[in-house]
C-alpha cells in the first residue's frame, strides 16, 4: 500500500525551464493537495482539487498550474520556473476537503532552480 | 499567513524526558491537527483534535485544546531519538483549508 507516490525525488532546473511533477495515491481519497515548504515557514497551499474534475487557487499560485487527471493523479507543472520557486513540493491527499480530515503526504519533491 | 505559531521553535531534551510543544492560534476553528515530519521526508498525521474536546491520547501523545486561549499544546511522553523531527499543527483556514504553523524542531539527545 504505497499511499502517496510522488516524482521525482530531486530536480534541478534552470531559469525559464519548464516541468512536471507527478503525484498519485491509491487510498480512494478525493481531495488532493500541491504545498511547498521553504525553511522556517510551514507549509503553503499552491492548488488544491476537492474532487475529481476540479481545481482551485490556494494561497500561493502564480507561477503555477495543475491538472487532475483521474481521481488517482495531480500533477504539477512549472511553466518557466523562477529562482523563487526552488523549495520542497509536497502532495497530500484527504478522504474529502476541509478540516475534518487527516491528510496523508508523499515524501517530497526537492527542486532546485538555477 | 499563519493561523497556527508553534512553540518554542526548536527544544532539545535527553532521551526518556517528556516534550511539550504549543500551538496557538488567532481565529476559531472547528479542529486541530498535529503533524511530524522526519528530517527529508512527508508529513505524518498524529492527532485531530475537534473544538468541543478538551483532550486526546493516542499511545505516547497526549493533545490537548484550550478553545479559550485559542492554544493546544502536544506531550509525548518517555521520549525516544525516532521522537526527533520536527511538529506542525494545522488549523481550519478559508475554503476549508488548513493553515499551517512553522513547527517545532525537536531534538532527542541519547
């Protein structure tokens, strides 16, 4: 039971490049979740989807987009990634939105952007 | 914007002591939530705790909420160096989101 797999483990980019990072879990759960972790701050919401076929702008999205694939996958991509943007990725899933729910994390996406 | 602020910010204690951390909050909330995270990896949900309860225990954790001081603070008990990581809590937030605190570090020394 893998829970929430995501890739790849490490990225180093250069300014202006584009990527895709990948997410899926395999626990049923409809709500997923794309946060970035820099030092010293907690985790900052960039999108999340509440169900399958929707999306929404969480509290840091420019630069940003994200596509729900099915209800296993959320995938995150970086149109031209900036030096802001080099941080941790994290994806979470929950069985269903809001804050009745534990959330269940992949073990990151570290990304540098040079 | 930070709706939970933990405290301290790093505690460094020897192994078989208690840790306590704290969480305080500035708006009300429906839940609250702890988490650890070990050093390079995901987070790993401990305890929800709703507004009407006071207390919860889960094994060596013990969780407790204080809707009138808007502040929870975590125990583990009996510490142990698989202990070391570091604690968030998360809050409700807007459109049903949680709002994340900056964590504690803590540190088991053997």
């Amino acid at each position: 039971n893998a829970g929430v797999t995501q890739t790849p483990k490490f990225q180093v980019l250069k300014t202006g490049q584009s990527m895709t990072l990948q997410c899926a879990q395999d626990m049923n759960h409809n709500s997923m979740y794309w946060y970035r972790q820099d030092p010293g701050m907690g985790l900052r919401l960039i999108y999340y989807s509440a169900s399958e076929g929707t999306t929404d702008k969480g509290e840091v999205p420019n630069g940003y987009n994200v596509s729900r694939l099915n209800k296993r996958e959320f995938s995150l991509r970086l149109e031209s990634a900036a030096p802001s943007q080099t941080s941790v990725y994290f994806c979470a899933s929950s069985l269903l939105t809001g804050p009745n729910y534990g959330y269940t994390f992949g073990s990151g996406t570290r990304l540098t952007v040079v | 914007s930070q709706q939970g602020e933990e405290d301290p910010q790093a505690l460094s204690i020897q192994e078989g002591e208690n840790a306590t951390m704290n969480c305080s909050y500035k708006t009300s909330i429906n839940n609250l939530q702890w988490y650890r995270q070990n050093s390079g990896r995901g987070l790993v949900h401990l305890i929800l705790i709703r507004s009407n309860e006071r207390e919860k225990h889960s094994g060596r954790l013990r969780v407790t909420l204080d809707t009138s001081k808007k502040s929870s603070s975590l125990l583990i008990t009996a510490s142990r160096a698989a202990d070391t990581a570091s604690y968030f809590c998360a809050t409700d937030g807007s459109n049903y989101q949680l709002i994340w605190g900056a964590g504690t570090k803590l540190i088991i020394k053997p």
